[in-house]
C-alpha cells in the first residue's frame, strides 16, 4: 500500500488497521521485578532528560500500547552546548549504517525557566531522512504517536521496533522510561508526516514517496547507542 494511502487512512481514525497503534509483546519478559507505571489522564509526564527516573520497568509497561497516553513532547525550543554533543553521538552511532547521511537540524525542547526534556538530531541524504531523538516519560505513553506504518512489536525488555516499507522506528528504553528513538524515512515521507497524525499526501505530479534506506535491525543498535550516551551523560 502506498504511504500516501496508509496515511491518510491513519489521519480518519487511530485506530486504523495496519497501523501501529498497539504494542505487543514478541519476547517473554524477565522475571524481574519491575515497577507499576502509572497512566496519565493526559500527555505522559516528561522528566528531565539529564537526570534519572524512580521507577524501573519493562518496555511495554512505559509504552503499553493505546491504553497509554498520548505522545506529545512541547516545550520551549533551545539549543546549547549538550544539544551539539548529542547531535556529535548520535552521528557517530548512525555512520556505521547511514554513511551517506550528513547532520541537517538539531534542538532541544526545555520547560519554561526549567530542565530539558527532548533533544532532537535530523540526518539527510538527498530525500531521505533519519531522525535522532531522546526523552524519558514518568507515565505511560502510546508509541502510535510516533509516525509509522505498522504497529510497535517488543523486540525484547528494552526495544520495540516498527517496521513498514517506509518508515521504519526503533525505540530503546532504559528501565526508568529514558527513550532513544530512531526513525528512518524514506525519499519525502518525513514531509507527509510533519503534524502527525495529520498526514499530508503527495501532489499527483510529484514523485512517488520512497522506501526506506534501512532497516529495523539497522537502526536497533544506532538506538542502543544513543540511549547508552544519555544515560552517561547524567
């Protein structure tokens, strides 16, 4: 099916069949003990980015699925000195997969007068995209907020991944909800998503949208990396 089409289908309702809108466990967890994650009335609560949470739990417990809430990150858009070492990681964890990508935007979304809680790094390739990003949620969140074409399966305790014929995103979670995610989008498909859900379809004399340059088993340990950097960084 074409992106334009699972889009748009996605726009008319969240609950759309093929749509990642629900997580589900491919990996029997641990038998760990693990933490209750509480559910937010409304957006998950973000924490500070650089400093650690207090609870500890399994990927599906941070993002269960649409019994989660909504996964709206917004602050106030900064840049600094840690944005720029972020950004410098997460280029050296995706060269390995993505040589062709150069460094394209960067920011970081701080509370009003308060701590950071997402960064955001962009690599380019011609049309194609690959977008970098971190936060740490204290509730439970619906990953169907991030775009994609098909649902977020658990790769294990720590990762859930999805993966559609162009747009592929890997999630990995540290036990206190700290997130590293990383999405590929292929040729003009991060345009269509800008405001997601709300999609946007090609014009009919523009050409059709790509697949994407990699994949989910790409993009895992670029994913890994990226979250075993923030988590050094505290």
């Amino acid at each position: 099916m074409a992106v334009a089409t699972l889009l748009a289908a996605c726009s008319a309702g969240e609950g759309s069949s093929g749509v990642g809108h629900s997580t589900s466990a491919a990996a029997t967890p641990s038998a760990e003990a693990a933490d209750v994650v509480p559910v937010s009335n409304l957006d998950p609560d973000r924490g500070c980015l650089d400093g650690p949470g207090k609870l500890n739990a399994h990927v599906t417990a941070w993002y269960p699925g649409p019994s989660g809430s909504p996964l709206v990150l917004d602050g106030e858009r900064d840049t600094s000195a840690a944005l720029d070492a972020f950004r410098s990681a997460a280029a050296a964890a995706a060269r390995d997969v993505a040589p062709g990508f150069a460094t394209d935007d960067g920011f970081e979304l701080r509370r009003a007068g308060g701590c950071v809680t997402h960064r955001y790094a962009a690599f380019t390739s011609g049309d194609d995209t690959i977008v970098v990003s971190a936060w740490r949620v204290e509730s439970a969140a619906d990953p169907f907020w991030i775009p994609n074409e098909s649902e977020f399966v658990a790769l294990d305790d720590a990762t859930l991944v999805s993966s559609g014929e162009h747009i592929v995103a890997v999630l990995a979670v540290a036990p206190d909800g700290t997130t590293a995610r990383v999405s590929a989008y292929g040729a003009r498909v991060a345009a269509m998503t800008a405001g997601w859900p709300t999609t946007m379809a090609p014009s009919p004399s523009a050409p059709p949208p790509g697949p994407a340059a990699v994949t989910t088993e790409d993009l895992v340990p670029v994913a890994r990396s990226v979250l075993a950097y923030v988590l050094d960084q505290r």
